[in-house]
C-alpha cells in the first residue's frame, strides 16, 4: 500500500516595501514555487518613483522626473521582466542650453569610446577653448584615478586639487553631477562621481543615452507593476504598513507584524524601506544581530524639488534640456514626451532641482517665482504665457546623501541573521542612490534567498561592455562584493536554510 505524504508548503518570503528594490525583489522570485507578499504602507507602488493624482484633471502627475541611462542595465533588464521596456523613449543626444540661450547637444560622434563624444564636447559653446582643455584634463585624471581620490576628499576638493576653476565646476562638472548623484560637489564622494563619468559617458558609446519615460511613472511602477505581480501569484497589500520584523526563539524572523496587529509568517523577509526606517522595523533579537545597521544612523539624505506648470501656450522648444550655470538643472516637456497636453490647451512643463538643499527655507510660492523667473529669461515668451496650475513637490530626503566614505556605511543585501536580507539603494550595490542601484539590491537579495534554497541563480546583469579602446585606457573600480560564483558573501558565510 503506497502512503502518500502531502507536499510541504512552499517557501515564505515577505517583502516589505513596494519601491523599485521591493519590486525588483518580488520580480525575480516569481515563478519559482514560492510563496511571496509584497507589503506597502502606501496605497500604491513605486516608491519614490510615483505619481499623484491631479484633483483639477484627475490625470496622474509624477513626483519628480525620473529618468536612467543605458549603462543602466539591471533596470533595464527589469523593464524588460516586467514588460514596460516599450514605455520609454531612448534619447541619442542631450541638449544643453547655455546661460547665453545658446544650445549645445552632445551625442556619439564617428571616434571610439572613450573618444566617442569629444567632437560634439568640442563644439559646446557655453564653455571657450582654455574651459574645454581644462575639463579634458581633468576628465583624464578621474578616469585615471581608479583610487576615488584621497580619503575623506570631496569631488570639489578633488576639483580644484586637480586645476578646476569657478567656470568649469559651474558649467560643466555641476551640470552632469548634481543631476546624476543629487548632491552638491562639495559633498560628493570622489568614487561615486568618478563611477558617473567612467560608466555613464566614458566605457561605452551608448552608456550616456537617456531612457525618459513616454507613460506616468504611476503607470510604470504602480498599475501595470501591480498588475504584473498578481498575475503571476504574488500577494500584493497596499495600505499595509508594518510595525516591526518578529524572530522566533532562535532569534530567526518569523514573520512581520502589521500595524492593525495582524502577523504575516515569512520563512524570508526582505526588508525593503528607506534607510532610516529600517533599524526602527527590527525587533530587539535581530536588531542586536544587525550591528552594521547601526551606521545607518550616520547616513543623510538629500533634497529633490520638482515644480510642475500648466501654461496656456508653448514656452519650452525642447523635448527636455539641461541648463547649466542656473537654479533649475533640467525642463522636461511633457506634452512633447508623453502627449499630456493640458485640457486648457497650452503646455505641462516639469521642473527638476536636484539637492536642493538652498531652497528648503523658501515656501512653495517663491520656489514658483524662482523658477518662473529663470524660465523668462531662458525663454522670454513665457512672461506672456498665462501660468494655468502650478504644483511644487519638495522630497527632503529623496536619495541618501553621496559624501565622502559613504561606502563604509552601506551593509551588504545578507545580514548576519538567517532568512534576513535588506533591499534599497542605500545598500552596497556598488552604484549611487539611482534606479539602477535600488533595483541590483533587489535583485541581490532574491540571489541570496536562491542561493539559500540550493538553487543559486545569477540575476545580476553585467555592465554594459567597454569597448575596446576604452576597456585598454580605463580600469572600472570594483562594483559589488557579493560573489558571483555564491561561494562568498560580504559577511561571513552564513548556513544555508534548511526547508
């Protein structure tokens, strides 16, 4: 007589936080014969990459542009799991407009990385010839200087050590810096900018191309997100907030409990959150485990203002512009890139500041006066133009803080407790607090609940190439110290869970 044992349920993961790296994590442990929960405080996903709904038109507007680059290969290989790849727009070229109102574009000319994009430098006309030499020289040495510069020395510092002036940190180094690390110069880690430059603009000839989105980043990460995880069996509760990760008698996570006071078991838990909350969510047995997350403390965020206006006419001839030497770092035109015309007519324009730590005393009316004045005078058509709506979003804490010997304080994706692993871009992903950061630390988590479960499997993308020439000349630093090969992981090694 045959005896038939039931099948053991499947393995339990619990993902708290529904931004990119809770999403990335849930995204690559569908289809695998667990058991997963997404758990969001809010009533909708994407974290800081989300929308809002407009009470005048209903439409969703999006916090603040987001946007990534080609060298972005694990958020484009996430786009592409997920099925939302098609809803962006590759731009080959950058336009830059000057403090004059002349425009500069930079794109891929005929020459080899890292060469590729010297003819069209050249040719930028906000920046004269002795500038241009300069920021050469000073591009050869960073690309050169695989060390990140001096201990404790920030970019600026490293700038004018290396013989950068007022003009060229103003128009050139800030413009393609503040934008990509939101932080200022003189608190910018050398690595991290050094990384920008090297991956973003020097390795490859299409590493510098922008991805915009053409749909709501509500759209994106939000409804078709959510979509796409349920139908493939992930439980997804929104207006669910956490109040704290639970352990079992061995000090092991058990489970998380909800704040209405309802448990959730998990075998794994993802801890998905910002920076700051995370410590605050462990109970005492696992926060006492968790030393390293006591250098979170010591991490600080950075501010991101986004103003939206609704004009009743055309001001902005550009797609999106960069615009060195002002207030304001980029316009995006949202009706050119996704259609969003105004049910006025007119034009809906976005707004990025980056670290905008200058503006956090001002109130939102003068935050609008100071970038409407700084239009008028990149486009004086605009003093004319009647202002329909106008939003201002100020984010305080949008990304932690770049500054110098960040790195030390960033705690690897698998902590020292079994079935324990951390997601965000604050984590060592070897990347800024960017998109592509948030989603490898996703990915890096679910490699170790793979790896736990004896199925080890590489999600990671790798870089894009470096071309030859470039691969010759330069040397990328280290990325990431979680082992390719799962032999070794940045703590020590750590027993597989049994299941």
């Amino acid at each position: 007589m045959t005896t038939h044992h039931p099948a053991p349920p499947p393995p339990r993961v619990v993902i708290v936080g529904g931004g990119l790296a809770g999403l990335a994590t849930a995204a690559t442990l569908v289809d695998r014969g667990l058991s997963v929960t997404l758990l969001e405080s809010r009533p909708r996903l994407g974290g800081r990459a989300a929308s809002f709904t407009d009470p005048t038109t209903g439409e969703l507007v999006d916090n603040c542009q987001h946007v990534s680059m080609a060298c972005c290969t694990n958020l484009a290989d996430f786009c592409r799991r997920t099925g939302i790849a098609g809803l962006f727009r590759r731009e080959p070229a950058v336009a830059f407009l000057g403090p004059d109102g002349r425009v500069s574009t930079l794109k891929a000319g005929i020459a080899p990385a890292p060469l590729h994009l010297g003819a069209s430098f050249l040719r930028a006309n906000y920046l004269g010839w002795r500038d241009k030499l300069r920021v050469a020289r000073g591009l050869a040495r960073l690309a050169l200087d695989a060390d990140g510069g001096r201990s404790g020395e920030s970019f600026a510092d490293w700038l004018w050590r290396h013989g950068q002036n007022v003009r060229t940190i103003q128009l050139f180094w800030t413009t393609v810096l503040v934008s990509a690390l939101n932080e200022r110069l003189d608190r910018m880690d050398v690595g991290m900018a050094r990384k920008v430059f090297v991956d973003g603009f020097l390795m490859n000839r299409e590493g510098f191309q922008m991805e915009v989105p053409a749909a709501p980043l509500g759209e994106l990460y939000g409804l078709r997100m959510e979509s796409w995880l349920r139908d493939r069996g992930v439980e997804v509760r929104l207006a669910t907030g956490v109040r704290s990760v639970d352990a079992d008698d061995d000090g092991d996570p058990r489970g998380v409990t909800l704040r209405t006071g309802e448990t959730v078991a998990a075998d794994f838990v993802v801890l998905a959150v910002p920076f700051d909350r995370a410590p605050g969510l462990l109970a005492p047995a696992l926060r006492e485990r968790t030393p390293a997350l006591d250098a979170l403390e010591r991490m600080e965020g950075s501010p991101i203002t986004g103003v939206h206006l609704w004009f009743d006419r055309p001001v902005c001839p550009f797609d999106q512009v960069a615009c060195p030497g002002r207030l304001l770092h980029w316009v995006f035109n949202h009706t050119r890139i996704q259609g969003r015309e105004p049910r006025e007519g007119g034009e809906y324009l976005q707004i990025v500041i980056s670290a905008s730590h200058d503006l956090l005393w001002m109130n939102r009316e003068m935050i609008r006066d100071a970038v409407l004045g700084e239009l008028a005078a990149m486009w004086p058509a605009s003093r004319d133009a009647g202002l329909l709506r106008w939003r201002v979003v100020v984010e305080r804490a949008a990304t932690f803080a770049p500054v110098p010997g960040v790195g030390a304080l960033r705690p690897p994706q698998r902590t020292p407790v079994d079935g324990l692993f951390l997601a965000g871009d604050w984590t060592d992903t070897g990347w800024p607090a960017t998109m592509e950061g948030a989603v490898r630390s996703g990915y890096l988590a679910s490699q170790g609940i793979l790896e736990d479960l004896d199925r080890p499997t590489r999600l990671l993308q790798p870089d894009l190439p470096a071309d030859r020439l470039a691969g010759r000349l330069l040397r990328r630093r280290p990325a990431l110290r979680f082992a390719p090969d799962f032999e070794e992981c940045a703590v020590d090694p750590i027993e597989r869970r049994s299941l």
